[in-house]
DNA sequence: CTGTTAACCTGAGTGC
DNA sequence: TGCACTCAGGTTAACA
C-alpha cells in the first residue's frame, strides 16, 4: 500500500496521538510477519515514553526516551492505526497483530493481512540498522539530484523503472510514484537506465521530487486500503496520470494509455507522450 | 558487480 | 455459489 507519501503521512498523523506518551503495554498476536517480532520486543517497548516519530525511506522509526527505536515497515498492506481505548475498545479484529498500549487511554495498533510489514526493536546500541545501511539518498536531500542519477546509471541495462524504484538507488519512489514521475518526465519505463540523458535525468529528479511533494500535500493516494492514522483516505489517486489507467485515453494527449509488466510489476506508461 | 526470478502472504475481483 | 485464476502500494534471497 504505502510508498513514501503514504508513510509520511502515517508519520505526521501520529507525531499529533503518540508523542510523549508513554507505553504501558505491548500485545504481539502473531508474531509472523515481513521478519518474527522478536520474543524480546514486548520488554524492549515497555515502560518508554515516545519522543520522537521519524522516517527513513519507507521506515517509520519511533524514538523512545532510552535512545532504542522501533522500527515499523507498511509493507503492502500494513496499517497503523490510532484508536481511543475508552470510547471504542474494539476487541482485536483479524491481522492486527501488535498493539502498542499508550497511556492515556491511546492505542496504536498495527494491522497487516498479507503480513509483508515489519515490526523490529532497534537497540541505541546499534548504530546503524543492517535494514537501512545499503540505502539510497532521501529524494528531497542535496544528495539527489539529476547528476547522481546519471553518474549511478551509467552502464546499467535495467529499466530506468526498476532502477529508480531501486532503494540502494533512491529510497520512496515505489511502483505508483516511479510511473507517474516517468510519465511526468517523458521517459517511457523500459527504456534501459543507461541510455537515459543527463538533461533526462535532470527532469526525472525534479518530477520525482514533485509527484512525492504534491502526494505528501494530498494525503497520500488510496487505491484500496490506505488511511492515515486517523483513517482518512489520501486524494493523491485524483491527480494520477497513467498508473492503474490502461486502456484509457491519455489525461495530455489522449492516446490509449498501455500496461507492460517490467521487474514483475505492473508499468503504465503514454506510448505518446513518453519516449 | 549487475540483472532476473521466486518467494513471502491474504484478499478482492473476474470469468465460467 | 463455487472454483480457478489474476492481481495488488514492497522487499529480500537466491540464482545466473
């Protein structure tokens, strides 16, 4: 479900619930997701205050008081949901599978039905987490631009598609963002990363960066089951050009626009207007 | 190193 | 209704 905007908006609904609350207990129901939440969690998370809601690519990481975080991947289908204990008390429904108890009558629960998500303790101890060391840059850093694109593609044979949606290339762009920056730029998805031109690449960091901003503003898009925090839907999937559109005329040209499957992902692209 | 593929898992939708 | 099949916002591990 969540690419970046998706996560960036989990992240900014609940800096407003958990901040400065402190966690009072941990349920883990099934433990099996993405990698086992570790029997260890339960007493890692307990008794911390929240200071701090973070994001590193896709990571949600949760600052506690002691210095150890919590990391917390969406997957495909992952939800974080901020429920009233005292008002609502909804026994635990299918696939939530953690609830982090907070005081104050708060309850953040992670529910996740293809179980892709993760739920990991991340020690203050461990510097680095082995999950985000081969990292690409943050879209909106100084690190990526247009040359870094270029410089990192040259010689490579994939499809520009597949190599920005790469994480060790640039962390966020996943497979809605990708086709949508790539028909912004006019570089159909296919076409090898390494044929691609530095005034391409230079177009495609700035659409890249521009599709995530207007998405981050909208609330993220949902198609299916994405919701904030909150459980307000995002409006992003409005302002989509050809993701999910095939067959349909182009929004700019009207030309059908075509699905290819590229890395094992549906790609949408105008035959047109993308070259 | 690069590139490709299978795999992890459940649910929704479609066509017969 | 039921069954078989395809598809889905992500990422890693294993292979060539």
């Amino acid at each position: 479900m969540p690419e970046l905007p998706e996560v960036e908006t989990v992240r900014r609904g609940l800096i407003a619930h958990i901040l400065d609350r402190r966690i009072e207990r941990v349920t883990v129901r099934d433990a099996r997701l993405r990698w086992r939440v570790p029997k260890s969690f339960a007493t890692f998370a307990q008794k911390r205050r929240v200071v701090d809601v973070g994001r590193r690519g896709k990571y949600l990481i949760i600052g506690l008081d002691n210095a150890d975080r919590i990391l917390i991947h969406l997957g495909m289908t992952g939800r974080l949901l901020v429920l009233d204990v005292s008002d609502s008390a909804r026994p635990a429904q299918k696939h939530d599978h953690v609830d982090l108890l907070l005081e104050r009558g708060l309850l953040l629960r992670f529910h996740d039905p293809r179980r892709f998500g993760a739920v990991l303790p991340w020690p203050a101890k461990e510097t680095s987490h082995p999950l985000m060391e081969a990292m690409g840059p943050e879209p909106f850093s100084e690190e990526f631009s247009g040359d870094y694109l270029f410089n990192l593609s040259r010689g490579r044979s994939a499809a520009v598609k597949n190599f920005v949606m790469d994480g060790r290339v640039v962390v966020g762009a996943g497979n809605i963002y990708a086709a949508e920056s790539l028909f912004r730029a006019g570089i159909r998805p296919g076409k090898a990363a390494g044929k691609v031109t530095r005034a391409q690449f230079e177009l495609l960091a700035e659409k890249i960066r521009e599709v995530l901003g207007e998405a981050i503003e909208q609330g993220g898009t949902t198609l299916r089951d994405f919701a904030s925090a909150m459980g307000e839907a995002g409006y992003f999937q409005q302002k989509l050009f050809v993701y999910g559109r095939e067959a349909e005329p182009c929004l700019v040209c009207k030309s059908p626009i075509r699905r290819v499957v590229i890395g094992q992902r549906s790609s949408y692209y105008c035959p047109s207007c993308q070259s």
